[in-house]
C-alpha cells in the first residue's frame, strides 16, 4: 500500500508564526577521536511545521498533548480539495456527499505548500463548516494551512467550535501531491507534558482494496 508523506521537513530556516522563535537544530557532540557518536539538540516552537494543537492551545483547562487521546489521529479520512475556496473555505466549498460518514476530514487549499516563506493570507476554515463536521461526527479536522483560523483571529471561532465537539485538529500538512479521496490517516502527538501542541509525522496510507 503506498504512503504518502504529508510532513513539513523541520529545518533551521523554515518558517513559522510570526513572532514565534526560530527552527534550531544543533550538533551538540561529534564522531571524532574519543567519540563513537553524534550527539544533536532541537528548539522549535510547539506549532511549528506539521503539527496537532491540543485543546490546552484554546481552552485554559484543555487537555495537553501528553494527555490527548491518540484514537482521533489514526484511522479513515477523507481528503478534499478546495483550492478554489477564498479566504476561507465555506459551507457551499465543500462536497458534503464526499465526507459524509467521515470521522476524519483534511482539506487542501494550496496548489503547492508555501515551504520557503509564511504566507499570512493562507485559507482559514469558516466556524459553520467545523460546526457541521461536528454535527455529522468528524473527530478530527486537518489543514495544510497554519490554522483553522485567521493569522489575526482574536476570538478562535473555528478552534472554539473544535472545542464544542472534542474534536482534534493538525495543521500544516503537506497535501501537493496527494489525490482527493479516501485514505489511512496516521499522524501520532508526542506525549508532551503541559504542551500546548505539539509536532508529528503524519502520514497518508492507501486503503487496502
């Protein structure tokens, strides 16, 4: 079964939400004389590149990565295309017949993801929409955008409607390359203590036939 890779790749110049720290990956111990191994270092804002917000990120008593239910992340989903959506994706953007049933459901908005420089335009998704995947028994809502919501949003009303159902969220996927339709979804939170995101490897799998 083929799999497709949705992961940003974490690198120094990659880059983030602004205002966020950079991308640091350090060599801290080489292999040399006296030292059979290397030894390296990461610092990385929690909500860089691909990851999956905890509820602690917009709730004050949510729930942290560490403590997250891993069910959500794994599993059947469906991926739609909605490139043609404007500054946000809208209830009449969505084929509604294609994730209906779904539990998990990933929207692409990019035609190729923005992975040399942060797009503060990207497309948000409108709070009506997570409403309705809500109510039809979506588990888990995926982007490749940075957010649900507006880089500007003050009030989080996608992530609060997120809130509403007990859903999950990921955010910055990598969907170039990957046809709409249905799929194996994998994409597992470390198990951070008092984190309010965290990265992962998510991953794609062809449906067995």
């Amino acid at each position: 079964m083929r799999i497709w890779d949705i992961s940003q790749v974490v690198r120094p110049d990659m880059p983030v939400w602004p205002g966020e720290p950079p991308v640091r990956v350090m060599r801290n111990v080489e292999i040399g004389d006296g030292c059979p191994v290397n030894v390296g270092e990461i610092d990385a804002p929690l909500h860089a590149g691909t990851h999956a917000d905890a509820p602690l990120h917009y709730a004050p008593d949510g729930a942290a990565s560490a403590d997250c239910d891993l069910a959500p992340y794994i599993g059947r989903c469906v991926l739609v295309d909605v490139r043609h959506a404007a500054a946000r994706v809208e209830m009449g953007d969505v084929d509604w017949d294609a994730v209906a049933g779904a539990e998990r459901v990933i929207f692409r908005t990019y035609d190729r993801f923005p992975a040399e420089v942060w797009d503060s335009d990207f497309t948000a998704i409108a709070p009506d929409v997570v409403a309705r995947l809500r109510e039809g028994g979506v588990r888990l809502v995926g982007t490749d955008a940075p957010s649900l919501d507006p880089e500007t949003s003050k009030t989080m009303d996608a992530h609060h409607e997120i809130l509403a159902g007990d859903m999950r969220i990921l955010e910055g996927l990598v969907l170039d390359d990957v046809p709409p339709g249905e799929y194996e979804l994998i994409a597992l939170p470390l198990k951070i203590a008092a984190a309010d995101a965290s990265p992962v490897r998510a991953i794609l799998r062809e449906l067995a036939k």
